[in-house]
C-alpha cells in the first residue's frame, strides 16, 4: 500500500470509538497552538476513508482527546525513566500512536491490544519499530497477559477502556495483572454512572448504539479487592482538564463550579494502581 491510498475499515461497536480520539488528536496537532502535537493523528485520519465531519462537537472533543492523552504520556515517560527495563501493555490502543511519541528506549518492549481489525488498520497506518508489535485480540482474553514477559515489571494502559468493559471481566482483568507480573503499575481513567449516561448519548448519536457498561464510583475499594495492589494516586478528570488545557474565562468559571460539586467533580478520574 502506498502512502497516498486510503485506508478502508469496518469497525463497529466500541472499537468505532477510537475514531473520536484519533481525530480529536488530529485536530489539536493541526491547531496553532497544539497541547499534544500528534503528528500521526493527523496523518492517520488524511488517510483513512472515514467521513469524520458526521463527528459533533470538534473544539470539546480536541481539548479532551488531547488533555487526556497527554497526562497518560507524561505517565508513562516517567515509569520508563525509572524502569526503562519493562514491557508497556496497552490495552485498547485503538489508533493511537503512543509507542511513536514516547519513543521508549532499546530495553523496553511494547505490546498494543486491540481487536483484529483495529490492528490491521494500524499496521497501514504507522510505521514498524524495533521492541514494538500489536497483538489483535480482545483485552480481557487470557493470551493478552500472556504476551508480555513474566520476569519484568509491566506498564498496563488503559486509557478510555474501562468503561466499555463488562465489571466482572475488568476487575478479572486488574487481578490477573497484579497475579501475574513481579511489580508493575496500571494507568487508566473511570466514569461515574452519570458520565457513562452522558457519554451514551453522544455514542447513540453518533453511532447509533450506548456502549457504556462500567461505572467505577469508588477507586480505593476496587484496588483493595485486588491482590497486592494500592491505589497511588486518584485526580478529577475535570481538575487535571482544567490545569492542561487551554481555557477562555467562561470555560474555567464553568469548570470550577464543576469541581465545586461533587457528582460533577467525580465524574472522571485518572488513577495509577501499583502493585507488587
């Protein structure tokens, strides 16, 4: 395939998703003052045969896409730093293009999960590197832990996933983790019930079907009902949102009532679970 073809895909169910990220990043990186600068986002979706103007609500969606994703890279740098000798897993990668902007060092293997199809897009989109494969399967089947090494610490990212898992196959998922690796760590972001209700009507709107399934209300019970495990670290999604994005006067006074109520203050968080 040349560079200049457009890629053809059919996704459907949540893995459609990953095309609202995809192209929120690609609008931040076409900005004049980009939060996250992917250029691969932007490259991806010039080539992908996808209609992305049925997509609503582009300047929300490129603030969030790109806020989000920066403090998952800014997290994973800082565990490389001081681990560089690990395997970074990451769960429902969709298409994004992680690996490429962190740009991990020869002693870290890196492993991204997504469904078969997702990953044939991939491999038309992005480029090969040294220590990097993508592995097609659904996240909670059991060879995706398998993939990585047993013997290493291990880096889990989960960002936008876990509310798309079934609650008894994700909190499987986190408790096989902390079994089966020495020491590692799992970064992920959560949605309340009411953010789950919230986001299925843009999912029905655009495509056609909720997709919501499960609300996490409460962190620190989940990481004790795990082996080995502590919950390290918990931040508003709207807090963080707040300190990295961009904002006209009207946006921070909004985000400020936000956090000044607590069903809107928790309707997201970013966490880091460490274990071992």
């Amino acid at each position: 395939m040349t560079a200049d073809e457009k890629v053809q895909i059919d996704f459907s169910g949540p893995m459609q998703t990953c095309l609202l990220t995809l192209y929120g990043k690609a609008l931040d990186a076409r900005a004049a003052q980009p939060l996250l600068g992917d250029r691969f986002a932007a490259a991806a979706v010039d080539r992908l045969d996808y209609d992305f103007s049925q997509i609503k609500s582009p300047k929300r969606l490129q603030a969030a896409a790109a806020s989000r994703s920066k403090y998952f890279d800014d997290h994973v740098r800082k565990f490389l730093a001081e681990r560089p000798r690990s395997t970074v897993l990451h769960l429902g990668a969709g298409l994004d293009a992680r690996v490429w902007r962190v740009d991990p060092g020869p002693e870290t293997d890196w492993i991204d999960v997504d469904l078969p199809e997702v990953v044939a897009a991939r491999e038309k989109l992005f480029p090969a590197r040294e220590r990097y494969r993508a592995f097609g399967a659904s996240v909670v089947d059991p060879a995706v832990l398998e993939q990585a090494s047993p013997d290493l610490p291990v880096l889990v990212v989960a960002e936008g996933l876990t509310m798309y898992l079934d609650p008894g196959e994700g909190q499987d998922l986190f408790r096989r983790t902390a079994e089966r690796f020495p020491s590692g760590s799992i970064v992920f972001d959560t949605q309340s019930k009411l953010a789950n209700r919230m986001v299925d009507r843009l999912l029905r709107r655009v495509f056609g079907q909720p997709m919501m399934r499960w609300p996490i209300n409460d962190l620190a019970a989940l990481a004790a009902s795990l082996p080995r495990t502590r919950c390290v670290e918990a931040f508003s999604a709207i807090e963080v949102s707040a300190k990295t994005t961009p904002m006209s006067r009207s946006q921070r006074v909004g985000a400020a009532i936000m956090l000044a109520i607590p069903p809107l203050r928790n309707i997201g968080h970013y966490a880091r679970f460490d274990f071992g």
